[in-house]
C-alpha cells in the first residue's frame, strides 16, 4: 500500500513537471513572442491572455471540486492537461480567436487540475507522510521552471529576432513536454478511497450508471454548496481581512516575476543580441530562488510565528531591494514597449548580471511570502484550512489577473511602485495578525 501510494505521489509529481515545464516557459516567453509575430491578421496580447487565464481559474475553482467528485481525480487531471496542451499548440499556428478560446479553458483546466491534486495528493497520504510527500511533489514542481528556460536560452542566445521556424521548434517542444505529463496520469494506480467508493458502488447493483453518477454529483454539489456557505464566513473575519493586502500582493508579484520582467530584459536594446536569451536565464534564475526560499523557509521555519514575521519582512525588503535595482537597471518603456527593444534610457547602464541577480531576490522574496501565508492559514484555521487556503487562492489569482491587464500600458516605475506600496501595506497587516495570535496565545495561557 506505501508503496503504491508513494509511485502515485512521484508519478503526479513527474506529470506536473512536464506539465509546467510547457506552461511556466510559455508564460515567461508569451509577450516576448507575439510581439516578435510576423503576422498582420494576429492581433493578441501575451498580458491579456495570461490576465485571462487567472481571471477564469480563480472563478472556476468554484465549481471545480464538483466536476472533481463526479468524474475522478485522475481523468480530471488527463482532461486538464490535454487543455494545457491545447494552449500550447496555438502558438505554434497563432491566431487571435484560438488564443483567446484556449486562454479561457485553461483557466478552466488550470481550477480543474489544481483541484484535482490536492485530492489526489490527500488520498495517497496520511498523516504521517504528508509532510513528506508534499515535499516531494513540490520540489519536482519547481524544477519546472529550469528545463524549459533552459532550452529559450540555448536557443535564443545570440539572436535578435525569433524566427518563425524557432518559434516553431520551441512550442514543438513545449507541446512534446505537456503531452508527457498529461499520458502520465494515466498510469496513476487508483487509491484505496477510490477503490472503498468504487466497490461501495458495484454492491448497489441495482442503481443504473446514471444514477450512480446523479448521485455523486447531488453529493458533491451539497459539499460544495456548505464550503461556499463556510468561504463567505470566513470572509467576514478579521484575520482573512487584514491578510487580504498580502494575498493581493503575492498576486501582484506573480505576475510581475512570471510573465513582466522577463520581457523586461528581452525588450531592453542596452543587452544586444543577448537579451533574448536572458529571458531563459532569468527564468532559471526566479526558479532558483523560489526552490532555495521555498526550501529553507518552509521546512525550517515551520510552526513558529516569530520566525513567520522574520521571514516575511525579509520577503518585504529582498522585494523592495529588486524593485530599485530593477528601477535603475531596465529601461522605463521596457513593459510597454511595442517594437523588439525600448527607446528610453535607465538611470545605469543595463547590465546582465544585476538582471539576473533581481530574478533571484523575485523567486526568494515570493517564496518568503507564499510559504508564510500557507503556514499562517495552516496556523489559525487548522478546521477549516480547504476554504482558507481557496480564498487565498482566489485572491491571488484575481490580482494577478487585474496585474496583467494594466501591465501592458504602465510604464516600468509605476508597476514598481504600486508593488512596493502594496508590499508594504501587505508585510504590515501580516504582522497585525501574528500580533493577535500573539494576544489570544496570551489569553490562553493565564
């Protein structure tokens, strides 16, 4: 049984690094690459599709745990990568009206799939390995962002333009990776929940398939109904309250690290011939950053709320670090900028290794923010942590869908300021509410 529960744990983490291998470098790439489209009929944004994507999938987690129960985590996650996969494709045959129509089902997919593993991921655990084995999914999925970046840099390294046949080979590629990690899902063994439930079902002989069916989904709509009814309490607190400006500024981050300042330094014409394959390094680089955060803050610095604020003022002030060295390395224009490199000069001479030296201080200061957040939800709503951790997500996913809508007409400084500003406000509601903890341990304990 360990065994088996183990293989499903590192196969769906293997399906999610090929998976995210595709999506992580099309995101990183996604503005650079359309705006390089030599094409008079496309008339797409890389910003809106990827604003489009968290848009729909922070609306469709609403109803993805009822297509989850009905159908079965496993076909959920094969029919979630085959819209990932989709996704993909279209860059390799762009046109407006397919970019857009996979943008909005990959939010579907993505709400689907996200969903589905944590299902998946609780079921092969137990209590005593799911520490373990969420350590092991997640270390396979930040490896997602090196294997992909790696090969834009390898490729686009020394070359000013992308080519249609470079374009081309790279998406092939990408599309190659996903339809990997989508075919493994289906050599996932089926879980003792699901082997109880199905063997439950096969001794109700005398119920149809429909009706076996109608009954989960009546099942799974009840569920979903009374964890809406338990989102809209929690809503109503203090606590999810004054942590709202820090889920909305690790959305904010999201986007500015994932889809902005790698077309930053592709567009800045002080980097020549090299700038295109800095994208590839400076996604490798964030990559870096998050797994090295990721790993020290969220494993040594679990279950202690001094170290929680630490750690996030030190997310705040790697941040605010990046955001004037980026302020003072990359040309205003860089985010806006419609031809292949930017018109306007930086207060320095761009130079690569500060560039990439931002990637990494990006990847470290979100990991700061991302694992605290996870640890203080984990904390204070330790009954109710699925609909916590939803609304976060939630949040997240809103901002930084409302972040790539605006990101393709703010200059530079003022999408640095806005994420400075909201950092702030976000580090200091964080310690507000590890204050109150503080305050009610306190009360406890006299």
């Amino acid at each position: 049984m360990a065994d088996r529960r183990t293989y499903n744990v590192l196969i769906l983490g293997v399906g999610f690094l090929f998976i995210f291998t595709a999506f992580t470098t099309c995101g990183n790439i996604e503005q650079t690459v359309v705006k390089s489209l030599k094409n008079s009929t496309f008339s797409g944004s890389g910003y809106h599709s990827l604003g489009i994507i968290y848009g729909v999938f922070s609306f469709s987690n609403l109803l993805a745990p009822t297509v989850v129960t009905v159908i079965g985590a496993k076909l959920t996650m094969f029919l979630s990568g085959l819209l990932y996969s989709g996704y993909i494709a279209v860059f390799i045959m762009p046109s407006t009206w397919s970019f857009y129509l996979t943008s909005i089902l990959i939010g579907v997919g993505a709400a689907l799939l996200w969903t589905a593993q944590g299902q998946f991921l609780v079921e092969n655990s137990e209590a005593s390995t799911i520490n373990r084995n969420t350590g092991m999914f997640w270390a396979l999925l930040q490896c997602s962002m090196l294997f992909g970046n790696l090969y834009i840099y390898l490729d686009w390294n020394g070359k000013s333009e992308i080519s249609d046949s470079s374009r081309r080979n790279i998406f092939l590629f990408l599309l190659v990776s996903s339809i990997l990690g989508t075919l493994s899902f289906l050599v996932l063994r089926t879980s003792h929940h699901e082997e109880e439930m199905l063997s439950e079902e096969e001794g109700q002989s005398l119920l149809s398939t429909r009706t076996m069916y109608k009954n989960r989904a009546n099942s799974a709509l009840q569920d979903t109904k009374t964890e809406f009814q338990t989102i809209l309490q929690l809503l109503k607190t203090k606590t999810i309250m004054l942590l709202s400006p820090c889920m909305v500024y690790s959305g904010l981050e999201l986007c500015f690290y994932s889809g902005v300042y790698g077309t930053c330094i592709g567009a800045t014409a002080h980097f020549g011939e090299a700038a295109k394959g800095l994208i590839g390094i400076s996604g490798i680089v964030v990559g870096i950053g998050e797994i090295v955060g990721g790993g020290l803050f969220g494993l040594l610095c679990k279950n202690s709320r001094f170290r929680r604020t630490s750690v996030v003022f030190l997310g705040m002030v790697v941040h605010f670090i990046a955001s004037y060295l980026i302020f003072l390395n990359i040309p205003d224009d860089a985010p806006v900028v419609v031809d292949s490199t930017t018109q306007k000069n930086p207060f320095l001479t761009p130079t690569a290794s500060i560039a990439l030296l931002c990637s990494f201080l990006l990847g470290l200061g979100d990991s700061c923010f991302n694992t605290q957040l996870y640890s203080i939800l984990g904390y204070v709503y330790a009954e109710q942590s699925t609909p916590a951790f939803a609304i976060f997500k939630f949040i997240q996913s809103v901002s930084a869908a409302v972040a790539f809508f605006y990101s393709g007409y703010l200059l530079l400084t003022w999408q640095l300021l806005l994420l400075v500003i909201m950092g702030f406000i976000g580090t200091l509601c964080f310690f507000v509410v590890e204050r109150m903890q503080d305050f009610s341990m306190d009360l406890q304990e006299q």
